[in-house]
C-alpha cells in the first residue's frame, strides 16, 4: 500500500468494538492507547493523518 498523502484528505470513521478492559480504563487511557497502539498502524500504510478521539458508547451500542 502507497504511503503517499492523500489528496484531497480523507475522513474516516472507525468505530471500535469495547471490551471490559477497554471500558475500565479512563477516557486519558483510551487516548493513549489509541495513540500509540492504532496510529502507528495507521502511519505505516499512509502520511498526513489526523485523528480525533471521540468517545461514543451511548451512540455504539445503537450500531453494534
């Protein structure tokens, strides 16, 4: 896969499936671990990327 920067951006959405242990951390904990456990992964197939954490549990369990 290219690790060019896309052009234009692109927005995506993830939404990602709790678990306990998950849900027992804070929501600086989630943060964290999605900083350094899912961008890197992230960055590893594309530059430029930009991401903003937003906690959605009561709307998740609608789509799940």
């Amino acid at each position: 896969m290219p690790t060019d920067r896309t052009e234009p951006p692109v927005t995506a959405f993830m939404l990602v499936k709790t678990t306990p242990e998950w849900l027992a951390m804070t929501v600086a904990e989630r943060v964290h671990a999605f900083t350094i456990q899912v961008v890197p992964v992230i960055e590893t197939r594309t530059r430029g990327v930009r991401s903003r954490f937003s906690e959605l549990e009561p709307l998740a369990t609608l789509a799940t």
